[in-house]
C-alpha cells in the first residue's frame, strides 16, 4: 500500500508540474500579446503588429484547452493576420503567416501558393507547402516542395525535418534518414524534429548517441506534457543501461498519456506499458514487471513480447515451472506470428530447457525441430552457442545447413566468434580455458574477414585474458578506435586498449623525458590510448566503464610522470565523481572490484601527495569490500606502504602479516612485498614469503622463468642497498640467465660488475660487465642511457681508446637534450682532447672546444669541484 500510495504521489506531482509549466508559458503568451495590442493601440498602421498579434493569440488558443472553436468560424489568429495583409496585401510573408495559422486546408494552400506567386524564392513557403501537401497524402507534391525549398535556402529546418520524414518513398536508408533529421535538429532545435530524431535513431540504431540524448533531453523541457518525449527517452535510457531512469520515464510517460484522447490512445498506453515491464525486469524488479504483465493480460493485451517479459519475470522470482509453461505455449504458437517474434520464442523456451533439463535436453529438442526452424539467424546462432558448450558435437550435422543460412558478413563473423568460444570449452581443462587454440581460431577466421571488429575485439580480449608474457603487448594491436568507437564487439574496442594499456607499462610509454621504454616487444603504437578513450567519455558521459578505464590510465600516466599535482588534482575528481554512481552499489562481483580499484587509485594518489589519513581511509576501505583473498592483499599491500611512509612499524608489520595470511595468485604483489620486507627488514621466523612466490611463479608456467629474474632482480636490488656488491652479482647474474636478453637486467649486472672491480675484486669481473652491457646494447628496442657510457668506461679500463670514443659517441643521442647530465658534457670534453689529431670534424666532440664542454658541465652541476679543476687545467 505504501508504494502505491507513493506512485499516486508522483502521478499528482507529474500533473501538478505539468499544469505549473501550462500555467507559466500562458501568462508568458497573454503578457506579450497585451504588450503587442498595446503597440498595435499606438500605431494602427503597423502591419507588423497585426502578425505578432495573430502569433500569440493562435499558442493562447492552443494552451487554453477548454476554449473550443467552430471549424467554419475565422479565429481572432486569421482575423489578425487577415489585418497585417489589408495594410500591406502584398507582403509575401504576411501570406505564409496565414497559411500557417489558418485551420482549413484550402485556405492554408491558398496563401501559401499566393506567398509564392509575390516571392517564389520563399523558402519558408516551399517548405509549409510540402508539410500541407505530405498532410493530405500528396507525398510527390511533398517532396517537389521540400526539394525547392531546400535548393533555396539549405539552412532551413523544416525541409530536412521533411526529408527524413519522406524517407519510405524516397526509398533511402535509415541511416539517411537520421541524417537528415538531425540536420534539421541542429538547424532548429523543435521538440517535434527532436522527438522525430529519437523514432528515427530507434529504427537505425543510434540511440546511444550523445546527440539522440541531448536532443531527448532538450524535448522533454520544451515539451513535458508529450507522452512520447518520455516514451523515448525511457528508451535512450535503456540504450545507455540506465535501466532504473527507463522505468522512471516509461512511468511519467503513462502518467503524460492519461489526459490524452483519441483512438490510438489504448495502443500507446500498451506499448509504454510493455516497455516499462521490459525495463522493471532488467532492473531485476521482477515482481512490479510481472504486475504490469498481468496488468496486461487481463486487458487481453499481451502479445509476443510482453509475453516473453512475462515468463522472464516468473523465472526471476523462482517460478520455474509457470515460466517454463508460459514459454512453451509461446513456443508451440509459433505459427500464428512472425518469423522473428516466432524465434524469439523458440529462443527462450529453449534457454528454460538447458536451464532446467540441461544441455542433454536441449539439444534433444533441437534436433527434433523442424528444418525451417533454422533459416531464423537469431536462433542459428543460439544453436552455434549450445554447440559450442556440447563436447560430444551432436549439432554438427546441423552445422552445414546454418552455415548456409547466413549470409551478411555480420552473422558469418559472429557465428565464428561462437566457434571460437566452443574452442575454448573443447580444448580447455576443468581449472582453465583453452585459450591458445581459440585464438588460433579467431586468427583463421580473421585472414577471411579482416576488417570484422567483432573478431578483432575478441581476438585482443583473448589474448588479454591469456597468460602468455608478449600476448598482452599484441592484444592493443587488435583493435582501433575508429569513427565509431563504442558500439561492435565481444568487448568494445576501448575495453581491449584501455586494458592492455595499463597491463603493459611500456604501451604508453612514449615520452622518454620520464622514462624509459626496455619492452622488447615494440609496443609503442598506442600513445593516444587516453585521448581515444576521453574522447569516448564526451560521446557517452554516462558510460561508467569508460570512466573506469580513463582513472586507470591516468594512474599509469601520473606513476611515470613521477604523479604531477595537476594530474593528481584531475584523478581525485575523476575518482569522487565515478565512485558516487550507482552502479557500483550493484551486486556482483565486476562491480565490487571496480570499486574496489577505484578506492586503491584514490589511496595511491593520496599516498603521493603526502595526505596519509586519506591514503589509510580509502585503503582500509577497499579492504572491507567483500572479493576473494588474492584481490583483498593489494589493500593491505597499500596499507603497508601507507605505514611505512609514517614510520609505524608496528601496523606495518601488522599489514605485513596479514598479507602473507590473505596471499595472492599475482606475483607483481609478492615482489612488492619483498621490497618492502627487504628495506624494513621484516621477518616472522620463515622463508614464507619466498615459498610462496616460488609456489606461485610455478603456476604460470609459460613465464616462470621471467618472474624468477625479476625476482632475483629485486634480491640483487635489496642486496645493493645493503652494500652487499658481491651477492647482488650473485643475483643479477642468475637473473640475466633466466630472463635472457633483458636490457634492464643486462645493465644492472653489467654496473654491478664494474662496481666489484672498482672494490678491487676479481679482474674478470670487467670482462663481464664488458659481456653484460654489450648485450644490453643490443637487445634495447631504444637506446637506454648510461649503458654505453658504463661500456666506453670498462672497454677504457681494458685499454681500447677506439671502443671507449665509439661508445661515448653513442651515449649522446641516448639522452633527450633537456635530461643531459653535466657527466656527460664532462666526458664529451675528454673526448675533443683525444680527437684533435682526427679530421673528422664531423662528430658531436667538434661542435665545442674542449673548454666549451667543460663550462656546460659546470652550467649543469656547479657543485662539481671536479668540473672545476678541469676547467682550470685547460685555461693555464
């Protein structure tokens, strides 16, 4: 009783606000007309007074409801504009006035086709005239009219709004219907071009479009009492997932439609109520659907669809056996309805049959179908998506005969992409998919259709969801943000590239003034993977994944940039403002870790800019969302690092142990750990936590051996900040073994060796570094800096002059000119002394003397008191 009471509630607001805005734009109309019968009393001989006055007093009659007129009696609207045209009868515009105003189709064509016969360049004219004549069914006469008006004067309205409306005789696509009337949208922003806009969109499927949204929107303000602007705007909702705002709208749209009358006033209210059913039941109210359903069918109203709604909504509150029965006569109709409705139907009875029977039954069911069931695409590919779950193939004899059926390269594409996912199930094991043979499927299937984006995109989210180490590097080169980038897809293209983005660091990695890219892979083709995916946002601003995907990025951004203020500025904003929807309030788990990322952004950006409460709030928060544990430990991960930057040793090694209580399937957050266990030193009395990362690294087997070096890596690290040289060799070295040509690896046991030479160790540990930083120089996709400076230093040390000029020479162009570091100008200088005998004067050594290099140096770094007595040298 108290939800139908607060229905009642916003019915009687509804009205209220409508009859609030009547009330308002009335007394706005009789306050003008007042002031214009107050010009006209002034001067009587202005004509133009006449037509302002018949303008008000036609939207008073039309606001007035209650003042009925007789047909065959002028109005006071053609009595005035009858007056502008007695004082200046040949003002063509005067004529279009009353062609406009009048009630009697004779007389409007009368005045416009004088208007005409004064200016037949009036380009208003022509196009009243084609709305007159499409009126009255004269559709040729139309479309003449509209065509000459548009020739005269492209930047009218009315005519595009005409051709889109003309579109069925004109034999054009939808597409080019939509064109054409949001040209007429932008031109003139009408509520009846705007609501035509969004029937339009519906039929060539644009309703997800910003300008579909903003046009909707602006037709709901100019016209709130039209039930088919919030009919419409219930569905724009639903095309953006807005399911509960659809509901809302489908609501007030039957609340509009109440006050109306007419004969087809029973088939809208029908329609609107099928819709809100549809909506309630997406918003998983399944019990207001089912009321609306049966709301319905005691009308005798419930057709194909609603009644589809209707089993649906059953099966959601638990009625199995009822739905099941409700679809099986739905079913069992078939051949009284549709082609499409009829596979509909079969479609969802068979979606309750695998359900409730399982895949045995179903497929039973299907193979004792009659042949012509399968010429319906829809329900050939549902067919295709059992198939693919069937691992005895007992739809393969089907398999020819739905081939066959399909014929545009859509359904082919999506049909292969159903293969593909079968792959998967067919050649996977009980704990994984088999995910190398179906993208080794989707890779065929695309040397046939290689434009197809649907196969692109599945292909990249395979590969991001795969464990090889280079298919994450490969899924970005997949797919592209084109014209169109939201719609198409297994997962949208923006999904596939905001994700690889963030899984490989290297990807954006494009700017060497921060830092350096080392990924042997050439990733580097995606540096616009932010503006592609803000320029996602702008079309869809309610779209929350793109949201989600935009932080992550910007995260990535502000973590190589060294976090800028600004950029951090921009991230909390973004996090505040996508952390209030409503969407992550939902149940589910993609939900719950969503949030659950988010909160970890918001406490890194908190942690770099030094607001530590905040940093600890949100992270303690995300450690309260319930996921399983390998997700919880990156909260307390935070947590510990939060501790650390406030010197609490105490809830550090709190966080530290729980942890290693929580553990997790994801190496990265075992080497960050080790980091900070090595640097606090924090222990528990066992080798827990490399047993773990052990145990775990041997689960991804095909890069095993690289998480290995990495974390041998980290050991050697953690061993040179203890000034521990000779086992971080140690270290490094069984690093570069496992991981191979790594240029990082390679530089840091190549620097590690020249160290313990420097120390006075082993000699052959030059030589090695000598090995090391001369791969490190070959396997760098670009030129890293330091290496070839390390490697001209060690081959010196050996005493080659020519090697150690060679590699100076190429640590020049390895440093963007704003990064050079006074060391370098310093060893250019030693370089122009070696090579004055040369005659090559081409080298960067001649560009400056000896001095002029000195002095940069000094320029650089003037604390440097070796700068200092070089230059003095040169100058005695």
């Amino acid at each position: 009783m108290e939800e139908d009471r607060g229905l009642e509630y916003d019915v009687e607001a509804f009205h209220n606000s409508i009859l609030s805005w009547k009330h308002t734009c009335y007394v706005a109309t009789k306050t003008a007309h007042c002031s214009y019968q107050r010009a006209l009393h002034l001067a009587p001989w202005q004509a133009n007074a006449y037509s302002d006055i018949a303008v008000t007093s036609n939207y008073i009659n039309y606001l007035d409801n209650s003042s009925g007129h007789d047909s065959s009696s002028w109005q006071s609207s053609e009595k005035m504009a009858l007056g502008a045209l007695l004082l200046e009868g040949d003002n063509s515009e005067f004529w279009v006035g009353l062609g406009c105003l009048s009630n009697d189709n004779a007389m409007k064509q009368h005045a416009l086709i004088r208007g005409l016969q004064l200016n037949v360049s009036l380009a208003v004219a022509w196009a009243f005239l084609g709305k007159l004549y499409r009126k009255q069914g004269e559709k040729q006469f139309a479309r003449q009219a509209f065509d000459c008006a548009r020739s005269i004067d492209p930047s009218l309205a009315l005519p595009w709004a005409g051709m889109s409306a003309d579109s069925h005789s004109r034999e054009s696509s939808a597409d080019e219907a939509y064109e054409s009337c949001l040209r007429a949208v932008q031109i003139l922003p009408l509520a009846e071009f705007q609501i035509g806009l969004a029937k339009l969109a519906l039929a060539s499927g644009h309703l997800s479009s910003s300008q579909v949204f903003g046009a909707i929107k602006q037709a709901i303000q100019h016209a709130p009492d039209y039930p088919e602007c919030h009919n419409l705007n219930g569905l724009v909702s639903e095309a953006q997932s807005n399911y509960q705002s659809a509901a809302v709208s489908y609501r007030l749209a039957r609340c509009a439609i109440i006050n109306l009358s007419g004969s087809d006033t029973k088939s809208h209210m029908k329609d609107i109520t099928v819709n809100l059913a549809r909506a309630l039941c997406k918003t998983g109210n399944a019990l207001d659907a089912l009321r609306e359903c049966e709301l319905l069918k005691k009308q005798g109203l419930l057709d194909v669809e609603a009644s589809q709604i209707y089993a649906f909504s059953l099966w959601q509150l638990g009625q199995t056996n009822q739905a099941f029965t409700v679809a099986r006569n739905l079913a069992e109709s078939i051949s009284s309805i549709e082609q499409a409705s009829a596979a509909a139907a079969v479609i969802l009875f068979s979606r309750f049959l695998y359900n409730i029977s399982g895949l045995d039954s179903t497929i039973n069911n299907i193979l004792q179908m009659p042949k012509q069931r399968f010429q319906s695409t829809k329900f050939s590919l549902m067919v295709s998506a059992i198939h693919a779950l069937d691992q005895r193939n007992r739809l393969k004899p089907v398999g020819l005969s739905i081939r066959n059926n399909l014929k545009t390269p859509e359904e082919i594409t999506e049909m292969f992409s159903l293969l593909a996912l079968g792959t998967l199930v067919k050649h996977g094991t009980e704990f994984r998919l088999g995910y190398q043979k179906g993208i080794d499927h989707v890779r065929k299937s695309l040397h046939m259709y290689p434009n197809s984006s649907l196969l692109r995109n599945l292909l990249g989210y395979l590969l991001l969801s795969s464990e090889e180490w280079n298919n994450t590097h490969m899924a970005t080169r997949c797919c592209s943000i084109g014209t169109d980038p939201i719609n198409g897809g297994f997962k949208m293209s923006y999904e596939i590239l905001g994700a690889g983005a963030v899984a490989c660091y290297a990807v954006g990695n494009s700017n060497p003034k921060f830092s350096y890219p080392t990924c042997s892979y050439e990733c580097l083709n995606q540096p616009q993977t932010i503006q592609n995916l803000q320029k996602c946002l702008r079309q869809e601003p309610w779209n929350q994944n793109v949201r989600y995907l935009l932080v992550l990025n910007l995260v990535q951004k502000a973590r190589e940039e060294r976090f800028p203020h600004h950029l951090c500025i921009i991230l909390r904003r973004l996090i505040i403002v996508a952390l209030f929807d409503e969407l992550y309030q939902k149940p589910g788990i993609a939900f719950r870790y969503m949030k659950f990322q988010l909160l970890l952004c918001a406490s890194e950006i908190c942690l770099q800019d030094g607001y530590l409460i905040d940093c600890i709030s949100h992270a303690k928060d995300a450690s309260m969302i319930t996921l399983p544990d390998a997700y919880l430990f990156f909260a307390h991960l935070l947590l510990c690092r939060a501790y650390a930057s406030a010197r609490d040793i105490v809830n550090l090694n709190r966080e530290y142990i729980r942890c290693l209580e929580l553990r997790t399937e994801y190496i990265i957050g075992w080497l960050c750990l080790k980091f900070i266990e090595s640097r606090y030193e924090l222990k528990t009395g066992l080798d827990t936590l490399d047993l773990s990362f052990k145990e775990c690294s041997n689960e991804w087997k095909n890069s095993s051996n690289m998480w290995m070096a990495l974390f041998n890596l980290v050991q050697g690290l953690m061993s040179i900040s203890s000034h521990d040289i000779s086992s971080a060799e140690g270290f490094l070295s069984q690093a570069c073994s496992l991981a191979g040509p790594e240029s990082t690896l390679l530089l840091c046991h190549g620097a590690t060796c020249m160290e313990l030479s420097r120390l006075g160790y082993y000699s052959q540990f030059l030589s090695l570094a000598v090995r090391s930083l001369t791969k490190a120089q070959e396997a760098s996709l670009i030129p890293l800096p330091i290496v070839s400076a390390l490697l001209a230093q060690a081959e010196g040390s050996l005493g080659s002059k020519e090697k150690w000029e060679k590699n100076l020479c190429l640590e020049w162009p390895t440093w963007p000119p704003e990064m050079r570091p006074a060391e370098l100008f310093f060893q250019m200088h030693l370089l122009a002394k070696q090579s004055k005998a040369s005659t090559d004067t081409s080298s960067i050594e001649f560009c400056q003397s000896p001095q002029g290099w000195v002095l940069r140096a000094i320029h650089t770094n003037p604390s440097c008191m070796r700068y200092w007595k070089a230059l003095q040298k040169l100058v005695e």
